[in-house]
C-alpha cells in the first residue's frame, strides 16, 4: 500500500516557478500545483514506505532552493467518485 501526503509549500518571492521545475524532478513527488492562498505549491507525495517519505520530503524537496517553509500532511484515507 502507498503512502500518500501533500506538501504545503511557500516560496521565496520570484522562485515559485524554479521550485515548481525543481519539485517535478524528484522521485516521489507525483504531481505539483501553483495554487493561490497561504501557500504557493501544493505537491503531492507517493511512497512505499515511512523511510522514503522521510527521504523525499526531508532530504529532497525541504532541500529544493527558493522554498520558505513546507507542512506536510499524511494522507489517511482516499475517497473517489
């Protein structure tokens, strides 16, 4: 079963768009958004296990320059239509 979280992202002004390309590079992120409101990204992180999720966020994307601040949030439950 995969692991599923969502990274709340804040950039520093003007490097959205770099950390937007960076994001897309790392494995493990499966998709990425600019989105309006409190944060500037949204990225959406998939793993096998708790050691990668650590490896993904941790070491790669909190490492990503341009980025603020990140707040990740574990995915319990999916629902789909």
């Amino acid at each position: 079963m995969a692991l599923r979280s969502f990274v709340l992202i804040r950039t520093e002004p003007q490097e959205t768009e770099s950390v937007v390309r960076a994001l897309r590079e790392i494995e493990g992120v499966r998709e990425v958004s600019r989105t309006l409101g409190p944060v500037d990204i949204l990225a959406q992180v998939e793993v096998r296990e708790p050691e990668e999720l650590n490896r993904v966020v941790v070491e790669r994307v909190r490492k990503v320059k341009g980025i603020r601040e990140t707040t990740t949030l574990l995915s319990l439950e999916r629902f789909e239509r």
